[in-house]
C-alpha cells in the first residue's frame, strides 16, 4: 500500500506492549518510500522514534487541564491570560460567567474587558495592566465591575507578567474571581 500511496510515506504513533513492566513505550513511526534508479524496485525505510517522555507530557498536561477546570467550578475562580505580542485575550468559563457573558458568543479583547470596570475604577486597572506590560511584577486588586445584565459586583484579580528569553513581557496570566462587597 505505501509503494502504490500518493505521498510515499506513512506516520502512526503506537504503544508497544508493556510486557511485565506495566507502561508502554510509545513509538513514532514513519515510513518512507525510497527510490534509486539503479536498483529494480523502490525500497522502503521506517525509522522509530521513542515518544514515551512526550506522550506522557502531553497525557499529564491533559490531566492538569481538565482538574484547574474543575478546580475552577468548585472554587468560582476564573483564570485569563494577555497576550501582548498578538494582543489576544483568553478568559476561562468562570471568567465569561462572572462578566454575564456567552464564551460561544462573546469575542473578548482588552478594550471590551476594561470596558467592564466601573468608570471609577477603570483608571487603575489599565495603570495596573500597563505597569505590569512594561515593567514585569505583578498586580493583585479588588474593583468593582459592571456585569452585562448591568449588575454592579466587586471582583479581584491577580495578574503575572511572564518575560520571554530576552526579559521583555510578552504575557499577563492571571485568576479573577467575583468577591463580597
């Protein structure tokens, strides 16, 4: 099938069989149809690659994904992230619940989630938001935000700006959870 295939290679990820030592070992594999002219038939040549270290990564990166998730709905705390580079914003669930908003429907950027804070408490939260673009360090406040059904509620927010290899902020991650008065 590989030396009639359009494409001439084939890729598949697989767990050998962990015997008597319990995990598997994953393996990568592709394989490549290989043809010379000086010899009467293509060959073909597969290379194995062991990927245990990344499939186990990516398996415990699932985990911790799904139990902050849960963590989230327990604790009604929501986590977010700025992207300063692409200037993209990322809400959580809890974050979108919290601001009465739909995450099927609502498109966040950093204009529409200031516009939120009271007009009172709007200045500091974009100096807080702007310090910590330019300067790194983090922000931690208590402000009162106005919910889309116009609910006025006091939320607090933490925020970390986390610098790439040339120590420039290029990211403010963050929780956001809805407070008492």
């Amino acid at each position: 099938a590989l030396l009639k295939s359009e494409t001439g290679t084939e890729h598949e990820t697989v767990a050998l069989d962990p015997g008597a030592f319990g995990d598997p070992t994953w393996v990568n594999t592709e394989r490549f149809v290989f043809s010379d002219s000086t010899l009467p038939q293509a060959s073909i040549y597969s290379v194995g690659t062991d990927v245990t270290d990344v499939v186990r990564s990516q398996t415990a990166s699932e985990d911790a994904m799904e139990q902050l998730v849960l963590l989230q709905d327990i604790a009604k705390t929501g986590y977010w992230s700025l992207d300063l580079v692409k200037e993209e914003v990322y809400w959580s669930s809890e974050v979108y619940r919290i601001h009465g908003e739909d995450p099927n429907s609502f498109e966040v950027d950093l204009s529409k989630g200031l516009s939120y804070y009271d007009v009172k408490d709007r200045p500091a939260v974009e100096e807080a938001v702007k310090r910590v673009s330019e300067q790194g360090g983090q922000f931690h406040f208590k402000k009162r935000l106005i919910q889309k059904d116009g609910t006025a509620v006091m939320v607090e927010s933490i925020g970390i700006g986390k610098a790439n290899k040339d120590g420039k902020i290029e990211r403010i991650i963050g929780v956001f959870r809805q407070v008492d008065g």
